[in-house]
C-alpha cells in the first residue's frame, strides 16, 4: 500500500519558520523524484520545489528561492522543506509528490496546512 504521509505544518508568524516532512512506504523511494506542491485557497496547486531521486539536482518556484530548501534522506525514505522567512502569501496546503514519470507512476500525500499570520 503505498502511502506519502507529510507532518510539520502549522500557524506560524512572518519571519518564522517550519520543516515539513514526507515520509514515504509502499514503493521504491530511490527511484522517484520528490516534490513539495502546494495550493492556496481559491487558487490552483502549484509546483513548490522538487529534487532528483539521486538529490543531484534541485529546482525552486521563484517566489521561495534562497528562502525554501528542499533535501532527501534515501535511507528514510524522508523528503523536507525547510521554510525560513516565512510571508502571509505562503499560506496554503502543501503536498508531498512522488513520480517516476518514464513509467507514468505519481503518488501524492494528503496535505499539510501552512498558516503565515500574526
């Protein structure tokens, strides 16, 4: 049974910052690349940042470079978003993705609520 379980959201102040996880089981993590979506309200989802299944190579939505970091641990079977400088307008619900598109496979999680406000 494959399953993309996220954690670490939650309210926080402008400025503040939080670490998601993604915690994945039922396939081959290795092999996937990883990606954070997220979707704010009234708004469609939209690609954070994602990383290679090797970690080799990263790539960050314009408006959270030098803020986001996005890594993987393989061994368990972990991806993070480390969010610094968090603003208002990175409320929303993030999404954990997996894909190995060669072979059309996608797995998303449930989604986690960031809240950015006084």
């Amino acid at each position: 049974q494959v399953q993309l379980v996220e954690s670490g959201g939650g309210l926080v102040q402008p400025g503040g910052s939080l670490r998601l996880s993604c915690v994945a089981s039922g396939f081959t993590f290795r092999w996937y690349v990883m990606s954070w979506y997220r979707q704010a309200l009234g708004k469609e989802r939209e690609l954070v940042a994602h990383i290679t299944s090797d970690a080799s190579s990263t790539n960050y939505l314009d408006s959270v470079k030098d803020r986001f970091t996005i890594s993987r641990d393989n061994a368990k079977n972990t991806v993070y978003l480390q969010m610094n400088s968090l603003k208002p307008e990175d409320t929303a619900v993030y999404y954990c993705n997996a894909r190995r598109a060669v072979y059309g496979s996608e797995f998303w999680g449930q989604g986690t609520q960031v809240t950015v406000s006084l």
